[in-house]
C-alpha cells in the first residue's frame, strides 16, 4: 500500500495531522545495534527548525519508542515510535475544509477517499507525517554509520538563491557543519537564502528550492539492474515526501546537455582503488554503486499555502470561490526537509544493502 | 527482484544482449482483452529506428507471444513473449572484455555479480532489453486505450535544441503525429536535432536529451499518498530505462525557482467539472491524479559509448588502460526512447489504475 | 518483512509481549466505511475467555484506534492501534531467561537475534500478540458482513474430544452461537472437551486441538492460480498464528485416502445457479472460489508452556539444564484461538477480494 | 500475482497446457553458480516417471535455458527456462470444453476470467506446469546442495498404503535412494502403492496420496516469526501444486491430540551442539529452523479427472450434463509430485536464506 515502502527493511507510516497521534513501524532492522536516542532526537529537532531560522519552535512531540528495543538495543523484531498530536487547531480547517486549496491534495484526496478523508491539517497528507520518515532514516543512519556510510545534504537553492553543489567528496568538517546549522556549503549564501524567504513571507507568499544528497563510504557493487537501482529506490522513497516535483542523479538534466565525451567519468586507479576522476553519474551506472558517492538533488516546489486570496471550487456545492488560507504557514519547506531527504534516503540505502 | 516490476499488473523481465533470446511476462492483465498483434508490431518498430534516422534498420527481431493469449485474445494468464537473439556479434566485445567502458555498467556489474554476469553487448544491462519494456507496455496501452487513455511523448530536447513543450492538452492529431515520425511538436526543430546528432556521430560522440511524456483521459483519484504515488510508481520504472538519470513532474526543477502564487494551480469549473487553468502540477496532488493530463520529463544522459579513445581500468590486471570503443552506436539514444517512455509510463499507469 | 501481511490489504503487525505496547496498522482499507467499535470489542473479548472458560480474566486492553479513522468511520489512511501492555510480570522470564523452554521460540529467537530479542513474555513472538491480529479481523469482518459474508468457526476437537463438522452450510442461528459462547457444533462436547482441558491442566500439562474455519457468502471466481490462490494466502496467514502446524482444505488429508469418485464433487443446478451436492474441496478448485462455503481446519499444538520439570539447555553456558516454568499458562490455546482463526481468515479474504 | 512467487529469490511462471510453451524465469540467483544441466535433467526426468511406474513416457520436453547462464554459470541476471509443447491433443478437450469437470478449476476458471482462458489441457491450471517447479527447484538444490543442504521426499502413503515416516535424520544412501527410484523409504510398500494404483486405474478411478519432505543441513536461526517463517512460506509454495489439500510440519494434525508434555521436544547438547531428541515440531519454532531437519507432509487428492461417467453442468448453456472425460490420465499424481513437492520446497528454501 501507499504508506509502506521497502523490501528487506520496510517502514509503514500511519496517522494523521490532526488525528490522536503520528507514527511509523520498522521492519527488518538487525538486532542488537545499540540506539542513540539522543542522537535520534537531535537528528529530529533539526525538522523542526523554522523556515525563517528563528528558532525551532518549542514541540514536545518526540518520539515514544513502544517496540523493538530493549536494553537501549534494537530487538529484531518490529521497532515502532509513536508521536502524539498535540496542540493542533482544527477549527483553521473547519472554516475552508470544502474549498480545495491550489496545490494542496485536498481535492485529489476527496476524490479518492469520497469525501471521508481526514482534511484537517491534510491529515494523512500532511508534511506533519515527515517526521516519521525523519525518525526512521535517523535510526537507519546510526546504523550506516557504523557501516562508514554517511548520508548529509545542504540546500542547493531557495528561489533563485544558489549555493555551491558538493565537491567530488565531502569532509568530515562538511558534514558536522551540515547537520549542524543553516545546511550551506557556501556561508555566504545563507544569508540571501534567508532573505528570499523573508521576502515570499512579507508578500504574502512562499518558495521553493533544491536539495542536493550525498551518500559517502558505500562500496561499489550495491544495487541492481532494472527497476530495484539505486535511483530506482531513492527516487520512489524521496517522491513520498510531500512538495517533492523531480529528482535527478549526478548531472541529471544537465547531462542531457552534454556530449558523452564530456559527460562519461574515465576509471583510473588511485592508491589500487579503481574510481573516476569526475563523478557526473552521481555514483550509480547501471542501477549499481560505483564506489564514488551517490548524488542526487530534489526539487522542492514552493509552498501551496499561501496567505493571499486564491481562486479555487467548493467540492460540496461544486461552485466557484475564493479561499483564503489563515494560519501561520512554512513560507519554504526546503529548510525543514533537509534531514528528511537524508533520512528518507538512509532507509532507502540500509533497504538497498540488506539485498544480497 | 530487480527485473520485476509493479504490484497487481507485473512485469518480469529476462534475457540477455548476445544470448539466446530476451523476453518479458505480464502477471494481472484483464481475460477477453483482443490484442492487436499489428498495432503493437508498429509500436515495436518505433524503437528500432535510427539515431540518425536514416531508415529503421531491418530487424527481423518480433516477438512471439508463447502464452497468455488465446484466439486473439487474452486470457488472464501470464502473457509471455520472447523475442530471440539473431546476428550478435560478440567478438568486438571480446576484446575490450575486461575495460570497462565509460558510463557503461560493465564495472558495476563486475563488482556486483563477481564477473560472473554476461558482458556481451551488456547483458541484461543493454538497451535491448527495453524491446521487453516496450511490448509490454504496447499491451498495456491497448487496454488504456479501451478505457480511453492515452500515453504520448515527444523529444523535448536534444543536446541544446529544444522542442516547445505540451500544451495543457494534447490534439488527437498531435497524439497520432507523435507515433507516426520524429516526434516532436514543432516540426521545424527537427532538422537541427538531427544535426545535433549528426555533428557528434562526426565527431565520434554522442549527445543526450529530455523526452517530455504526457497520460491524457486519466481521471482524478488515481493513486495514493506518500509512497505509492504516481510520482514515485511512474519514476520507479522510468528509472529502469538505461541512460535516464533525472525525471520531474509538471514543472519539475523550474517550480523550485519560483513563488506558491506562481505555481499553484487554481481550481475552476469547466462546464462544471473541476479543473485548474494551469498545470503546473503535471496532474498530480499528493500522489493522485487531479484529473488534468500526468506530465513528466525524462532526463537521458549522452550515449556513453563513443568512438574515441578512453582512459579506464583493466578490472582483470587492474591496471589503467586506454579504451577504443568498436563497431556502431547510436549517437543519441533518444530518438528511440521515446517509445520506451511511453510505454513504461504506459505499464505504471495500469497498474495504477489496478489499484482501489 | 516477517510481521507485515498482504498485498492489497496489508497489515504490519508491532509490539513485544512486555514492551509497552502492541498495535497494528492496517493499509488498503476502503475509505468511508462506518466502524462499529462495540462490536470489534465484543470480538475481541472472545479472544480473552480463558481456557477452562472460567470468566473471562479482566483486562482493560481495549485497542486505541489513532488514525485511520474520523468521525466514526475510515478515511482511507493507515488505520493504527495500539493495546497497551499492562500488569506485566516480567520477573518470572528473568530466572529462566537462558533456559530454551522445550517447544517454544526461544532458542530460535536466540539464534536469529544473536540473543539480543526481547525475551520476556516471548516478546515478539508471544500470543500476546494475535489481539493484533483478532483487531485487525474484526475491522475486516464487519467491511465483509457489508458484503454478505461471514467467517465462522468452531472448535472441531481438543485433544481426543470431537465436534461435529460444518454442514454443508452454516445457519445464521449457528452462526450468532459461535460467536457467543464456547463454539462448537454441538453443545454435547462441551463438557467433555472442557474436561479434557482440566485434566491437562490437573496434570500439569496441556492439550492440543482443531478449529474448523468457514467462509459463507463467498462468490465464485475468487482467487488465483499457483500462488496466490485462495488457499496459499489463508495457509501463510495462518501459520502466523502461534501453535498453529498444520492446515487442510474440504477434506484435506481426508482426501488423500480416497478414490476420485469418492472425492469428486460433482456439479448441479439448483434454481439455475451451478452448485456442488458436497463440498470435498473446501470451496476452492484451481486456487479460486467455485461459490460453496471455504472451508479447512487448523491443528494447534499443545501449549508448550506445562508446569512439569523439563529437560533443555541454558543457551549462555550451553549446559544441560533442569526447567521449570512458572506462572499461569493457558493449557489449551484452541478456545481462545477461535476468534484468532476467522480474524485473520478475514483479513486474508478481504485481500483477496481487492485484487482483480 | 499468482503467477510470481518469492521475495529475495522469485519465480515467474508462464504458459499453457496446450500454448506454445512453458516456461520460468528465477531471480534473485547469486551469480557464478556452476550449473549442472544434467543433473536438472535427471531431477526433471523423475516428474514424467508414469504413475504406474512403467517406463517413463518418452517425452522430449527438456527445458532450454535462454537467460541468466553463460559459459556454464549464472550470471545474476534472470534465468529464464522455456519448455515447448509438443503432441498436444487438443481436440480431446474440444468435446468437452464447457463441461466443468468436477474436481478441476474448468468452472472457478470460467468464472474469473469470463470464459477467455485456455481450457484446452487445463491451460494455466496444468499440473505440466509444474515442469517449471520442477526446473526451478532443480536449479535451487544445486545451490543448497553447495551449502550443505538436501531436499528429499518419499510418498508417504497412497490411498491405504502407508510407508514408514522419515526418522530423525535421513542418511546418505537413504536420499541417494529416494531420488532413484520408486521412493519409499520402505521397499515393501512399493509394490502395495502400485497395486493400489492399478487398482483405481482398472476401476477407472484415481487414488490420492500423502508425501512427506525433509530439509536436512539447514542451521538453526532460518525464518522469522508471524507470516514469513518457515511454514509460512512452504506452505504458500506447496499450496501453489495442483491437487494439494493440505499440510503439516512436525507431527502436524496427530500432536493436536496430544499433551504438550508428549509434544515438547527437549533440548540437549550432542557433542556440544544444541538439537532435540525428537523432532515432532518438524525443525520449526516460532517460524525459524532449529537445526533439527524441517520435515513436513503434503496431502494430494486423487486425480479429479476419472474415466467414469460424472455429473456436472454445462457453463455455456447452464444445464445440468453428463460428462465422460477421454484420453489418458494419470490415476494418482502422488508418485510424479515427489519431485514437485522437493523442488518447490528447495525454492522456498533459498529464499528463505537470502534474508538476512
């Protein structure tokens, strides 16, 4: 079904925005690895960072472990963590619940579910439901950790904002600095970057960006030809994150672009080791690792909730109307959905691993 | 497994470039669907024209439907056709065996299955193996077609020469014309995207492109949330096409650039039906379709075989090499995606509509 | 992954018998459906009836639904809940916790874990955890009662006591009474099943039995050949079920004993609609429904757990080691084992139902 | 689908009785096994052995593989085996072909696929399909085989006649034996099990039977528990042998009339190693393998298609009729389904072992 992914390690996300509570099970974690629960909340705390960079609103919403570990160690069996729901303001919804807002599921989900779905807050649909994806990719990560495997990401553009993309490697300086703060290679974007934000708020407004991922420390070999790849599995994990319209590996459409002279990386050997001087495959060839890291970056359209009047139909009296959506809403999600692009893709690599 | 694809309508895919014989399965069609054996003759043949368009090459390499099939139509069982190996001509790779190519899968694949795998002309890697995806998916259109949907696609660009992209709907005319010649919208770019490809065969190269894809008569409600979304069913097996590396919906990357009010499509009645004016969305809220045609593009990376010579390593001795790539390859390999394309969009779209 | 079951219908199963929890989430549900809570308490409260059907021990373990459900009836979403685990003595698993109990999971576990599982109660793999299933059954059942039909079942023998078989069909007054009280057939085994328990528990030690499933009101043409027919899907449900060796379907082993002539069942009309005079194949031929009743018998073991010394290992110093269990045990899983057995018959009817 | 079967190694099978061919494409292979054709050979020769044990029929079915083998390995691609139809005798099936023979999937086939399937031999339905389990299975024991693992089966009785159970462990001369012969463990049940045979063919009847499998070398820790552990999964795959009814692990039916003190296996060390001095749980516990060797029996009805006179209804003109069925059928399946019945359980097996 559509909340399940995954084959050897598989997650099944429930709840809704508004509903008693948020959660997720997962599935096919070995036993006896040895959680950092501080870490776990850390890596979560990091969702929670305003889009303006305030800072992080104060949520008590942490995950309550309730299966799978014992003695602070995975057990093998099914790890399931709950987050209630608390604090939310339905009543936003009440007054709008029949006008379908532009860009939001709520129409999709009405024809779908006839008109039983939970709309509050986008129940089911909501942005909310990343924290479980955020909660199970920081268990995945611990785990890939202690494999060498590391998974960081930054954000390559807001609007029209552009950072600098990863260079060939990423340090280990990098990446604390990355989970860490404002996630930007270059300081000097951040700034501009906040700006842009503020300025989609100040009208009323929002904006999109990019998010660019690396996986470094995974060994060549890892994947499959066809339909289970590497960009087959990323990308089918990362489209399940709400505002998520593309995706693309190494060069991705730039690559289009090119010639194949440029664009194919040359194998040499460096120190015995085989790898390419250029990593314009973004580390897959074939559907397989190849040794180099894996890259990729997600487009982030902006945010449908915008606080100007919108054109729209009333789906209960089928009428034309004009919403207008209150509330304090992201004016860029792309901040907050740095940690659940690499989480997202942790599970993504720790399922790909798990494949002989 | 990697070669299996989908959920109530699978796919299996098996075979080899310069083995016996490659061929596909198709699990969950509907019984009593009349197959049009000469329709999807034609299908197939759009894949085998050239790059360079110059008369398709004659290939005498149909399928032979050996089950799941009777009197014409089908009959709900597994739907079996192979089409065989003639006139291989293993030995140009005889001799580059152990380098691996550039871009090509040939050291990924080593490393994965041990150099155990089948090298020739890629083995289950090669581009010969979409003939599979693009049978089935010439069947699975057949039956789209009784429910009045269509899958088109166009090339959106080759090398720098772009095509303009879909209207908000496609014609029937425009749908026929893109099945029956080079297939773009704009008839007067593609003389210069043959030159395009013309100018890096000269030059021993090769160029890569977009294909912008299009599913019209879809209705709304088709798909689910998060995880087996249209967005993440559709990218899941175009992502199993060689060569893609990058995929977007509607206006994909572009929609990063700009504000919620610029891209948000608003909702209105037409001859009272629900529809937006715009679709920026590519048809798709929340993973479900919004009743709007589906629109993606596929990012296709430059061919990475060329005529020039390569610097790579000898996974045999280990040792650096340099690489001179024999025999003829399509410059571009774009040209004859697009019925690949359409026809893995064709197989998601299906198994999607499968679905409750 | 172990604990997740279904294609269509899915339900992934969570909780350790003295975690804090235990829960279920079901995916693939209809949406729009009007849940009746009381009566998936009053199922689940069959579950609890002790086995020497003394009252029924007082729990409070009512499930917490927490999402998947608004305003009384079912959105669509992932349908979660939870049963919190109360009043657990885990004390008496601490003394024993390194001696493998003869018959049960715990060496395995040991094994496949690496002794890192959650062996208190059996954790993961303790009875505990069918109220999940009996859950999730009694949302399926009622979505099915909607549609016409029922899963019934009654305790065919305990030890060497038999019921009666199902008639060729099961009156609704049979019906109402099995699900109401010790269930059986006939009412005259009732005490001297009951007897057969006393006794086994007099003797410190336990007893096996049968249940006997049926399905009514199933159409024709439900199911699938090879493997994922009728009859694979509800054995691999089953055999989740604790205790749970063996599966037969119409006359099962029976069957093996018999000519064809014997075991034929030979199609009639009646009122114009194709019906068997017998029922030898337990409304499956082919792996597909023929429209009579499904039917098939599951074999529990005895309760492992006996009160009795008992020869086994300690897992830690792999020494020969002396048991003896303590605690309250259930010396006949069977009783309560009936609601387990058409809860999960349920779930896997629901599935197959979904799938054209 | 039905057709598939299998997570980390599947099996696809295809075609008809009485199509162009049958055929099974396995995936999920390690790559670089030497393939031993004529051992597959020999392995699939046993299925074709007649039932009354005469000569074998000279058929010249053998498999071609067209995928997934190179210079005598596998590759890790998918091995695909095609097995032609030849001297197939429609016209038998002509006369009859809309009267539902009692016993076979002619009428819930009819019924699900809106009379578009192959009736002709049965089609899908065939038991010569279980030529591709056969070959798959074939293919599986030479990789278990590697590992230390032996798949064998004897019949356990036909009709009346019962051979002796397998005991704790099989030895070598046993297995060699069973795989060579007429298999009973027992060499004077032979001649009773054939005589039973003949004697049902002389009635124009068919006899069933019971076969007991045995998986030995396999270690302890293999499964999982709730719903893909061992049984499980065996259970599925068997269910998927047409004319099986029923199956049991361990003692089975027979333990749910014992105590658990006579049901319990006790541990002990042997050499410093852990195993049970009986087996009656049939190596299974809680889902996982105990080391102990998994044993299990499958009940097989008789042949449904008997020489006789058999009431039953004609689908197309919904009377009741009178059908006589012609041509030559094998009066009890038990003795070709042995192989069936080892090599599905090998495919099981090894999937069972791909997960970590």
């Amino acid at each position: 079904m559509s909340s399940i992914w995954g084959k050897n390690v598989q997650i099944s996300i429930f709840g809704e925005s508004h509903g008693k509570a948020i959660g997720v099970t997962i599935n096919g974690l070995q036993a006896g690895f040895p959680l950092d629960t501080e870490e776990i909340a850390k890596y979560m705390a990091r969702r929670k960072a305003s889009g303006t960079l305030s800072t992080p609103r104060k949520e008590d919403d942490l995950p309550e472990i309730i299966s799978g570990v014992f003695e602070g160690k995975t057990t093998g069996a099914p790890l399931t963590a709950i987050i209630y729901n608390n604090n939310t303001k339905s009543s936003d919804y009440e007054a709008i619940k029949t006008l379908a807002r532009p860009g939001h599921a709520d129409y999709t989900a009405f024809v779908k579910y006839h008109g039983a779905n939970d709309y509050r807050g986008g129940g089911h649909f909501s942005g909310r439901l990343t924290a479980c994806i955020v909660f199970a990719g920081a268990v995945c990560s611990q785990i890939l950790k202690s494999m060498g495997i590391d998974v960081s990401a930054h954000i390559a553009s807001i609007g029209k904002v552009n950072d600098v993309p990863f260079s060939l490697y990423a340090s280990d300086e990098l990446k604390v600095k990355l989970s860490d703060g404002f996630p930007v290679i270059n300081d000097d974007v951040a700034a501009p970057m906040q700006e842009e934000i503020a300025n989609a708020a100040a009208d009323k407004d929002s904006v999109g960006g990019v998010i660019e991922c690396m996986v470094s420390g995974i060994r060549a070999g890892i994947g499959s030809p066809m339909f289970d790849g590497v960009e087959n599995k990323i990308a089918s994990i990362i489209f399940g994150i709400p505002a998520v319209k593309g995706i693309e590996f190494g060069l991705g459409f730039a690559a289009s672009k090119l010639r194949g002279s440029e664009n194919n990386d040359e194998f040499s050997l460096y120190n015995g080791a085989i790898r390419t001087n250029t990593n314009n495959c973004g580390g897959v060839l074939g559907g397989i690792t190849n040794g180099m890291p894996i890259v990729f970056r997600a487009a982030f359209k902006p945010t449908p909730s915008i606080a100007r009047l919108q054109h729209t139909v009333d789906v209960k009296t089928n009428e034309n109307a004009v919403l207008e959506i209150k509330g304090r809403h992201d004016p860029c999600v792309v901040v907050r959905a740095v940690p659940v692009v690499t989480a997202a893709t942790a599970i993504a690599v720790l399922d790909l691993l798990s494949e002989i």
